[in-house]
C-alpha cells in the first residue's frame, strides 16, 4: 500500500484533526447533491464517518436549528453511533442522546425536543410517531443505517414516509454494504427509502484502492471422515427412496442434477397457494399469468399434476417434510459436528411420538436403524467433525506466522459456538481466551445474551481480554471490531448480504485473512458459489443504476422553525404530557383508520381490482359501504369489547392444568426453596409434560411470578392458591 501524508477533515461543527482525509469519502460528499441518497460502501470504508460528515453539512445549513436522526437496528449499533457522534461532532455532549424502548416515552419526548442529535431503534421512533408523541417536521435529515433492512413491514419503511409527508426539507441517506441480491430487491429498497440518488464505491474504485488493506481469501477444502461418509451414504439412499414418491408422481423432473430443501418447501407453498384460491381460478376470476407469477413451478404445475393424476394432497404434504428433514439432518452431519446431528435425531423422535407421519416415516425405516446400529458402535466422542480440527490447526498457524490471537469464528449455528468456544479453550488453555457471541432468545436452556452482555462481551475483545469470539450472526452487522487480523466462516453462507458482512469483519485497519471452510461434496460447495454470483449481480446492478427507477419529484424548501417549542420546565412538561397521553389512543385509532382506508384505496386503483370486478367479485367494502367514520366505529366498538374482555380476565386469571403441575412440583420437591431444572424436567416428564410443552408452561409460571430460573435451578417465589 501506498504511503501517504495524513490529512484531516477540518470544519465547523467537527472537532479538529479527529476524522483522517480520504479522497472516496470527499467525493461521495460532492456527489450525494442534497438529495435523498443510496451510500453503498464497500464494509470497511466507514460508513459511520460518511454518517458523520453528511451530519456536519445538514449542521452547517441549520446552524441553530433542527435535529439530526440516525437509526441503527440494534441498541449496540445505537451506542456505537452514540459515541462516534460524542467522539466527532463539535457540540454540547448533552445536546447528543439515545433512544431505546427502556427510556420512558416521556423522557424519550423530552429527549427529542431538547438534542440536536439523536440516535434510535427504528421501533421506538415508529412508536413514538404512531402516537403523536413529536413529529419528524423539524428534522433536516434521517439516517438509516443497514438500509438494506428498509423492506416489508420493518419500521424503516413507516419512517421514511412519515418524514417525507411531515417535513418540507427532507434528507434521507441510507448506508449499507449489500443492498440487495438483484434489480427487484435494490429496486424495492429504493422505493422504500424514496430514494433520488446512488453512490457505490467498492474496493476497485480508483479513489478508494490507497486506502485499502488486502484481504486475502483463503478457501479450505475439509475432506469428510469414512465414518460420516458412511453415514451420508445411508440418509442419501434414505432420501432417495422418499424422492421416488415425487420422481413417479411427475412432481420432479428425474434429470435434475441436484435437489435441495427449496425444492420441497416450494412444492409445498405452490400447493397450498394454489389450494387457496383454486376456486377463482378455476372459474377463470383469476389472470393466469398474474396468478403463475405466484408460483414456483410453471410448467407443469403442481395442482395441474395433483388433479390430473388424483393425488393425495396430505401424502405430498408429509413426503416434502420427510425430504426436508433427511436433507437437514445429512447437511448438519457433512457440515456441522456429530453431536448437532444426534439432537435432530432426537428432535425427530419426539416428532414421531407425537404421531407425526413425517418423522415416523424417517423413524421406523431400516436406514434409521442402521444408522443407530453404527453409532452404537463407535464412541461418537470421538468422532470430531474435521472443521473442529482445522479451526484448531488456523488458529495455532495465525499464533505462530503473524502473531495474531484477534480471530472471530463464524457460524450458523449457537451449538457450534458454544462447541468451538470450548475446544478452542481447552486446547489453548492458559494461551488463549475464547467466548460466544449470540443474539438474545427466550429458550429456557439458552437464554442467550441480552444486549448489556453482548456491549460488554465486544468490549473485553477489544481490550484483548477476550481473543477469539465465536460469532453467529449477530456480529455480522455494522459493528465496528477493529484489529481484526483474520476470520473463519465455519460454512459458507448462501446469502451475498451475509458473505459480504462476514468477510468485512477484517482488513480494516491491517491486511486480513478470511478463511472459509468448505467439506468436499456437501451443500458448503453451492453454497459458496451462490454468494460470490448473487455478489457480482448486485455490483453489476449498481454500477448500472440507471435500470433502476428513482425518485425525481420530491419537492423541498427551507424548513420554517416559528413554531419550535422552546425547553419546557419540569412541572409544565408533565402536564402538558398528561393532558397528551388521554389523546393518545384516539389518535392512535385515527391513524390506524388512514392506513387501512389508504390501503383500499390503493388496491381499488389497482390492475388486480380491476379484473376481479370485472368478474363480478363482490368486496366486504363494498357492501359495508365502508368509510373512515364507519370504520372508526367498528373498530372503537372492537376495542371497547376488548377492553371489557381483558378486565374480566384480570379479575380471574386461569392457569393451565400443566403449569399449576410445574408450580406444584416445584412446590412440593424443593429443598430450602430450590430445585435442579434437570431434576424438575425429569420429574414433569412422568406428567407427560415434555419438551416444548414444558418449556412453555415453565415461562408462563415464570412470567406469573411463582416461581424463578436462576442458572441451573428453579426458586419457588410464592406458593399456588387454587
């Protein structure tokens, strides 16, 4: 890499010599034009820095006035821009704040109208909105950062319209790595964020190459052990047999190369589309091509095939979750670790003692019996699925040829980071200090980590009190992890937003590496291959941008702030918030009856509308005569009944028969007040209280406040009244 003189960004509102000069990120400020634009870097450019320039320019132009919004999907990526914000920006540190749904929204209104900054979780802000608790009038511009994210019903989308209706200068600036993986899903993206403009820089940019650090990939190839081989032989001859059903029915085409689980969850939703609304198109109420749009497989069609040839549509159901399930169970064994695979067995057991076909059809086969004769036979301890090694043999090789002890660990799966975490400790006991890194979850026996716990496990990795962090997904996004040498993908990752995420992790302060490993003949192969295609697509389409549609009439003038309501006093704000609040609900109703009638309208404008009258459908609107005051009687009227229904059930809480069984086991088998959950799970399972049933009854009593988890046991909190 080229050497280079520093230079930094020096202006008003940015502290001096904080942000280093880069060519890429000076053009992408001449290029965004003061409208709303889509920034797609390359990860490792800086997104957050562009953030923070496009701020100082939007500062610049409302000296005095306006508050800046960035949204960030997760309360970490929040923090983050918190304290890059604090870090960069020349104003008062309490004129920069945070918001998250813990902060009340009294202190949240308070925040908004007294900071010149803010940054939120998109829900808070929608939230917040839907009440007309503040409004986005005074805002010059929103942020919206992972804009990839802004698609179907994720706040995003509610958020950019709100502020585009609301406010006469708006400014949107969407930031992301990986927008999408073709033309529809960037085109919706565009659409979503009413975007005018792209800007695209990737790592072959001129202006960007001085800047870069190379990321060498490494593609490991993990030959597979006789013993699992043997194993996969026996569940593809499974799956065989089970695909004849499809093979001899037509469903398939014979000749295909490759069958994957798309295969059959696409059998199964084309069939129960085509169940649903088999009468209007058989009555012709339907545009054909309109309603093969729908489908996954066109020629045939799969409710052609099951009417011609009179199959049993409950047969298909079960043979693709039969499909689904032998390919799952067979990838986790290929790619996976032994012990992944005897869970899902396990898994499939319980299934079939539930009476599911599906799994029976799997359990009572000869295939699963030999399977179980051969781990028998063999201490499966032992049998270490060779990835583990190889993660093993990368890490002592990065210790001993670059001196690196900064590795995150990829993969699908909280089993294999809770496994890796181990062996890695085990093996480079006294060495090295290896830790997971997952998202939250309401699992009894994985609660995962809360937001505090994934804040303070980042933390420890930066300061070198944590080496290794094996990560699922939720280190793929945005957060910033600096000095990471080199990172390992356990699998590779089908999805390009995914890949491109994971690979950014490194090469960003130094040169990086970025192992993927990759067992020989299994589904690691196509998987690999579909990321680096859907990759170059998208680099293709943004390269392009002129196929795309953008926005081209949004309107703006200067925003008027005569009418900003100056700091309020403690004991007037709550009043005023007081007398709000009662308002609340009646503008909460008002707006959901905009949004309903906005959508009929739209779908009576619609070509699909058209048609169905044309046929003489008749709509529940139309009969209704259906208008915002009727509606806003019905619904006020449902609500009331609601209201109603919920204070009768306060005043008699009904417990289930099997959670007042839990709170009564706990009761009676406690000792000094506690009890082992391993020890409780066993005594509810002679109640036949098992597995998911129990998991979700143990919650209930949990919620309720009878009883407590606290690690491995389970503290009796009050005693059961009946």
């Amino acid at each position: 890499m080229v050497m280079r003189k520093i230079q930094y960004f020096n202006d008003s509102f940015l502290k001096k010599n904080k942000i280093e000069y880069r060519h890429y990120q000076n053009n992408i400020l001449n290029d965004y034009k003061n409208k709303n634009s889509l920034i797609v870097l390359a990860t490792g450019l800086g997104k957050t820095i562009i953030g923070i320039l496009l701020i100082i320019e939007r500062l610049k132009k409302y000296n005095k006035n306006g508050k800046i919004i960035i949204l960030a999907p997760t309360r970490p990526l929040v923090i983050q821009h918190y304290n890059a914000c604090k870090k960069f920006i020349d104003i008062e540190d309490k004129k920069i704040s945070y918001l998250t749904g813990k902060i009340s929204p009294i202190q949240r209104i308070n925040i908004i109208r007294n900071s010149r900054i803010v940054i939120s979780t998109p829900q808070v802000i929608k939230n917040d909105l839907l009440r007309n608790r503040y409004n986005l009038s005074h805002v010059p511009m929103i942020i919206f950062d992972e804009a990839h994210r802004a698609k179907g019903n994720y706040a995003y989308c509610f958020i950019a319209e709100e502020y585009i209706n609301s406010c006469s200068d708006p400014l949107i600036i969407g930031l992301t790595a990986s927008p999408g993986k073709d033309y529809s899903n960037i085109q919706e993206l565009c659409n979503n964020l009413l975007i005018e403009n792209i800007i695209f820089k990737n790592y072959n940019d001129d202006d960007v190459k001085q800047y870069l650090h190379d990321i060498e990939i490494i593609v490991e190839k993990i030959d597979l052990p006789i013993k699992i081989l043997e194993l996969a032989k026996i569940l593809e001859d499974l799956f065989s047999k089970f695909l004849s059903f499809f093979i001899e029915r037509t469903l398939l085409e014979p000749q295909k190369r490759y069958y994957s689980k798309l295969d059959f969850l696409k059998i199964a939703e084309d069939l129960t589309f085509s169940l649903k609304y088999q009468d209007l198109t058989n009555n012709g109420y339907f545009d054909e091509i309109e309603f093969e749009e729908h489908l996954y497989f066109k020629e045939p069609r799969i409710i052609d095939i099951v009417k011609e040839k009179k199959l049993n549509i409950h047969s298909i159901y079960s043979y693709c979750s039969s499909c689904i399930s032998i390919l799952h169970l067979k990838d986790i064994l290929e790619t996976q670790e032994i012990s992944m695979f005897k869970n899902y067995i396990e898994k499939i057991k319980y299934r079939a003692e539930q009476d599911n076909l599906s799994a029976k059809r799997i359990l009572n086969s000869e295939h699963l019996s030999l399977i179980h004769s051969i781990m028998n036979s063999i201490d499966t301890r032992k049998l270490i699925h060779p990835k583990i090694e190889k993660t093993i043999l990368i890490i002592e090789n990065e210790i001993k040829e670059y001196s690196n002890t900064q590795i995150i660990i990829f993969t699908q799966y909280r089993e294999i980071a809770e496994i890796l975490k181990n062996k890695i400790n085990s093996h480079f006991r006294n060495q090295l200090i290896a830790e997971k890194f997952i998202g939250q979850s309401s699992k009894i026996d994985d609660i995962g980590y809360s937001q505090k716990e994934q804040i303070r496990t980042l933390n420890d990795f930066r300061e070198d009190k944590i080496n290794i962090l094996t990560a699922t997904s939720i280190a793929e996004e945005g957060l910033d992890i600096p000095n990471v040498k080199a990172i390992i993908f356990y699998e590779p990752v089908a999805s390009e937003i995914r890949y491109i995420q994971r690979r950014g992790r490194t090469g960003r302060h130094s040169d990086g590496r970025c192992y993927i490993l990759i067992a020989d003949n299994t589904i690691d192969v196509p998987f690999f291959k579909v990321a680096q295609k859907k990759e170059d697509t998208m680099n293709s389409i943004l390269i392009n941008s002129d196929q795309l549609n953008l926005i081209d009439n949004i309107g703006r003038n200067t925003i008027s702030f005569k009418n900003v309501e100056p700091e309020i006093i403690s004991s007037d704000f709550m009043q005023a918030y007081n007398i709000n609040r009662k308002k609340e609900n009646q503008f909460l109703l008002k707006r959901s009856v905009d949004i309903i009638i906005d959508k009929i309208d739209k779908f009576s404008e619609s070509e699909q509308y058209k048609t169905l009258k044309k046929h003489n459908i008749t709509f529940l609107s139309d009969l209704c005569n259906l208008n915002k005051k009727t509606l806003e009687n019905k619904i006020v009227k449902i609500k009331n009944q609601n209201s109603a229904q919920n204070n009768q059930d306060k005043k008699k809480l009904y417990l289930n028969k099997h959670l007042k069984t839990i709170i009564k086991l706990v009761e009676n088998y406690s000792k000094e007040g506690k009890i082992n959950l391993l020890e409780l799970r066993k005594l509810a399972e002679f109640e036949d209280i098992i597995d998911k049933t129990f998991d979700i009854h143990f919650n209930h009593a949990c919620n309720l406040g009878y009883i407590e988890k606290k690690k491995h046991h389970v503290y009796l909190k009050k005693k059961l009244i009946l």
